[in-house]
C-alpha cells in the first residue's frame, strides 16, 4: 500500500502503476482516420489570421503531417505556404 504524505490516501501498488497510453487517433470530418501522408480536402472557406487572404473550400492538402496540439495538421498549401489545419475542417480524398 502506499499513503500520501499531505492527504493520507491509501492506494494499492496495482492502482499505481502507469496505465497503458492507447495511440492517438486523428479523424476526418467525416470520422476517417487520418495517417501522415495522406490527402485531404479543405470543407469550409478558412480565414487566414494575419496575412489576410482565405483556403477556400475544395482546397486539396497534399502530404500532410499529423501532430499533437492546437491544430492537428502541418502542412503546406500552394499560394499559402506552410500552415496547421484541425481535423475538423478536412475530408480524407
């Protein structure tokens, strides 16, 4: 058993152990699973903060790289350059 030394809380050594992290599943708006690589289309004119201008919608994203954090997707779109996307917003072509 082990007990908190500020609390008291007893808990055994089966509960301490690290519980098995599943991996990470990035899903399209139309619920596809995405992998690194993949194509995707843009679903919905995006405004761009900044630099002015907007991916219109129907916009495909070539080689895309998935990553933990505020927006899902790295990648680069011609005319625009390099930029995150959420998943939310792109369909798997």
């Amino acid at each position: 058993m082990f007990v908190c030394p500020e609390c008291a809380h007893e808990w055994s050594a089966q509960q301490a152990s690290p519980a098995v992290e599943e991996a990470k599943v990035w899903r399209d708006a139309a619920g596809n699973v995405l992998q690194d690589g993949d194509t995707v289309t843009v679903i919905k004119d995006l405004k761009l903060k900044g630099g002015g201008g907007v991916v219109k919608m129907g916009t495909k994203v070539k080689n895309i790289r998935l990553v933990d954090g505020d927006h899902d997707i790295d990648c680069k779109i011609d005319g625009f350059g390099s930029m995150g996307l959420k998943t939310e917003f792109v369909k798997k072509v």
